[in-house]
C-alpha cells in the first residue's frame, strides 16, 4: 500500500422512471385490447378478469429518498468543513533519505479537535506529512484561507499520528468519535487536500474494521485500520473520515493501489487508537508502549495451521524469541502459537502487537500458547 503522500459523483428519479414504465403499460395494454378484438372471433370469446388499475403514485415504501440521503451528506459537510485543515511542511534532508541533501516539502491534510485540559486546538494529521519538520515549517491552512503555525508539535512515528497545537481557542472543531462502535456498511466522508484541491469531501462506507495485514514501512508498527471505499488520494493523508453525525471515526492514512491512486481500498487509523496516543503525547510528551521480544511471522497460512493440528487460522507465530527479553524469560519458544491473551482470542501477529503495546511496562500476563499439539498457558 502507498501512503497517501503527493509527492509524487444520474438519472430521472424512481417517481419519473416508475411515470414512464406506467405510461408504457397503458400503451401495452391498449395495443392488447385492440389485437384482443381483431384477432378473437365472436365464438370463442370467454370472460377475463379485469386487469388492476395502474397505480396513480408511486407507494411511499419504495421511494430511496436519494435527497435525503444528500441532504444529510450537506448537512455534515457544513459542520465538518470549517475543522478542516491543509497542511503543508518543510522536513530536513536527513529525515528523507532520498532528498539529496535538499529540505523536502510535503503536503497533507488534518482535523482540528480539542483535548481536556489543553488551551486552544489541536491539528491531528500524519507523522509521514510532518516528519522531523520544526514548527515554524509547518504552515496550517484554515478553511477560511487563514495561515496558522503549530506552537508545539507532538509526533508518534510508530502509529503515524502527530499533532500541532494551535494555540487560539477560537478555531473551530469537531469531535473523535468512539470508533468501536463503527460498523461495516456505515456510511461515512472523508474530507482532505488530494493534489492539493483542499475542501475536497467523498464519500463511502467502512468496508473493515481491525486491518493490520498491511506493509507501511518500517517505522509504522501499531496497526488497527479502519478500510474503506471512500476515494483517498495523495494529499489525503491526516484528513478527517467522519461518521453521518460529523464525528471524526478516523484519520486517513494510506491507500492500496499499484498505481499510486485511488482504487476504493483505504485505510484510516480509528478515533480510539488516536485518543490513547494524543493523550500520552499530550501529557507525557512521548508513547510508552509494552514488548514481548519475539519476531512474529507475518502470517500463518492455513496449511502451516494444519501441519501444527490447529483447525483454524488464528493466533500468532513465533519465528525467533530475543533472549534477555520478556519471552525469553517466561518461557516462550520458536515455534509456539500465541492463541490468547488473557481472556483475549488473538486473531493475528498484528493483533497481539497492538494489544502487548497498549500495556504498560512491567505489567504480567497470562499467554495461552500452542506447542507440541496442545495448548498450554504462559506467564510473561
């Protein structure tokens, strides 16, 4: 998947489709009792029941309603637009080793929201738009035109979230939604800059939830994406996906496409994840984060499952332990599948990365792991 980095919405209404296929029927059925009386001879003639009368209005049941769904659309358009944010940045050669010694600029996109406890606002974008880019090269664009510039910024690399503090309580926001409550087949906009065309709103639905088999190089560990359809272009990334009330469910991340386009699979990282990182950045300056010590193998295949007796493809598998490390100590061994945590069912590597992070340091917990055939539990 490419990261959604620039450098490099017909018809008549049901009504007016249903009035025409009404009209036809009239015309069909005249022309029918007109060959009827040429073609029937008086002496066969038999009784018909008559015909139903063809309806004078379409039945309110099925009628789409297609206005209200766009009026909702314009609706959470005009609560959502003024939060949102062009960025663009001037990163230092050493943060792109491809600059040849030369700055980089980059442009995305972003959300203002507010944090308790925190004057003024809060930008939330990429870590990969801002990078190591110092305040005064960052140049945040309002949706009145306004030039603003972050105070302070905040960046985690391994989630790929940074925010810029805008130090003015009169800007406008909008909330973080509680993303587990995202269902799939929800409807949702996403707002952003794509080539720079800033303002721009699409929509689609949340096709996913909890994607995390994905590759975004090497710095971008904790991975829980939301996917969707709705069309994200480079110039995108850390623009607002929003929900139909306009709360922010996700930051717009990453594409998959060979051509560097939208192709209708996108990746945002959900409200909560961005919750729990802003509010360690915020508070402590940094993101603590729990670690095992093994490497994980990128995926368990059905028939490596089947050559190790599980029935099903779930879990993580562990290639190598570190030693001197939390596995090492606990007793955790190459080869082993990690099934749980806690009570916790694992579906992936990706999702036990996520849930070891979001522990703190020194805290013990209960593995139940796979080995030799059978599961057994492990304390770490």
């Amino acid at each position: 998947p490419d990261l959604c980095d620039p450098q490099d919405p017909t018809g008549g209404t049901m009504k007016s489709k249903l009035a025409f296929l009404a009209v036809c029927g009239c015309g069909s059925f005249a022309g029918g009792v007109v060959a009827d009386a040429v073609f029937r001879s008086p002496g066969n003639a038999t009784a018909r029941p008559p015909l139903p009368p063809v309806p004078a209005q379409v039945s309110a049941e099925f009628d789409p309603q297609p206005a209200a769904l766009s009026d909702r659309f314009q609706a959470t358009i005009r609560k959502v637009s003024p939060a949102v944010v062009a960025v663009d940045a001037v990163k230092p050669p050493q943060s792109d080793p491809t600059a040849k010694g030369k700055p980089v600029e980059e442009s995305g996109s972003g959300v203002m929201v507010k944090f308790p406890g925190l004057r003024g606002a809060v930008a939330i974008t990429n870590n990969h738009v801002v990078g190591a880019a110092e305040p005064a090269k960052v140049y945040v664009t309002l949706s009145d035109g306004r030039i603003v510039q972050p105070s302070k910024i905040w960046a985690d690399a391994e989630s790929d979230i940074t925010l810029l503090h805008l130090d003015d309580d009169t800007l406008p926001t909008i909330e973080l939604a509680d993303s587990d409550r995202v269902h799939r087949g929800q409807w949702v906009l996403a707002f952003g800059s794509p080539f720079g065309l800033n303002q721009t709103v699409t929509h689609g639905i949340i096709s996913a939830s909890d994607r995390g088999q994905i590759n975004l190089g090497s710095t971008i560990r904790i991975k829980e994406f939301l996917q969707t359809d709705a069309a994200i272009n480079p110039g995108s990334s850390g623009g607002p996906l929003v929900d139909l009330d306009g709360r922010v469910v996700g930051i717009n991340t990453a594409i998959a496409s060979k051509s560097g386009d939208n192709s209708g699979v996108s990746f945002s990282i959900p409200a909560n994840l961005v919750k729990r990182v802003a509010g360690q950045l915020i508070e402590k300056g940094a993101v603590t984060r729990g670690y095992l010590g093994v490497q994980l193998a990128s995926v368990l295949d059905p028939a490596e499952a089947l050559r190790l007796g599980l029935s099903r493809v779930s879990g993580a598998l562990v290639e190598i332990v570190h030693p001197g490390t939390p596995a090492a100590a606990g007793g955790l061994r190459q080869g082993d599948v990690i099934l749980k945590l806690e009570d916790i069912g694992l579906r992936d590597e990706n999702h036990l990365i996520n849930l070891i992070s979001a522990l703190p340091p020194g805290q013990k917990v209960q593995l139940v792991v796979w080995r030799d055939r059978k599961s057994q539990s492990v304390s770490v």
